[in-house]
C-alpha cells in the first residue's frame, strides 16, 4: 500500500522552492531601534531594517540597529 503525503507537506515543499528565488527584503522601512557597536558595524555588512524572509520562508520584522544597516550607510 503506498501513502499519499498529506496537503500540506506537498504545499510546503513547493513554497519552499518558491522563497529560493524571492529576495529576502520584502519592506524597507527608514528607522531602526536600540543602539550598536559603530567600529563592529562598519566591518560587518548587514540588510537594510525592515520586513525579511527567513531562509525557511517565514516572514518576520528586524529593526534592531545591530541586526541592520540604514540605506546608503554603513551603520
């Protein structure tokens, strides 16, 4: 007897082949909260703040300022 896989699995397996190809920045927004490490952060090149895709397709905000870089600076 051979089992079906369920909706769902199936769903999930095409949407993960589809987030491969999207960007990963879905919303640039133009503020970032806390507060960071400057000389750390002009080594290091982080995304802009704003709503992302995870590597596994989840949808989720980063607006901390030591996770983000703000548009045309390096901090």
């Amino acid at each position: 007897m051979v089992r079906r896989r369920s909706r769902a699995k199936r769903r999930s397996k095409a949407r993960k082949r589809r987030v491969k190809s999207r960007g990963r920045i879905i919303k640039v927004v133009h503020y970032q909260t806390g507060s960071s490490f400057t000389p750390r952060d002009r080594l290091l090149k982080a995304l802009p703040p704003g709503k992302r895709r995870s590597r596994t397709g989840r949808v989720y905000w980063e607006t901390r300022r030591n996770r983000s870089d703000k548009l045309g600076k390096r901090v």
